[in-house]
C-alpha cells in the first residue's frame, strides 16, 4: 500500500513572546496599537516598566477605543 503523507501541521499560534523580536526593527509609532500593547505586555514581562508605560502612553494618544482601554488597565497595573 502506498504511503500517506502526514497532514501539513498548523502554524504556530502567534503569542506575545514574539514582541521582542520587533525591539530595534521597526519604530514604535509605526506599530498598530494592538502591536504595541503586545510590546508593552513583553517589556512587562521583562521587567521594564518604563519602556512599557512609554508605549502605553502613545496607545492612550490613539484613536483606537479598545486599544486605549487595555492600556489604561495595564497602566493600572504597573503603577
């Protein structure tokens, strides 16, 4: 009998931990708010407070309703 071939796997699932690779690579204000509240998750993560409340504040500044309300809890969070 021939042999099947195995199912092509799914993509990973893209979580928060891929933010840092973004550091250095693409400027802060070019990112989506929903791109740079994951950023500020991972600085969270990290430790780097102030690097996250940065981004936060630029998310706040936004225009982006749900954006602005996740980075007002996290802002909560962190102070």
């Amino acid at each position: 009998a021939p042999v099947q071939p195995a199912p092509p796997e799914a993509p990973p699932v893209p979580h928060w931990t891929a933010a840092p690779a973004l550091v250095g690579t693409v400027p802060a204000e070019d990112l989506s708010p929903a791109r740079q509240v994951e950023l500020a998750r991972a600085y969270i993560d990290l430790g780097d407070n102030g690097a996250a409340k940065d981004l936060l504040q630029e998310v706040l500044a936004g225009s982006d309703p749900v954006a602005r309300d996740i980075a007002t809890r996290m802002l909560r969070e962190i102070e």
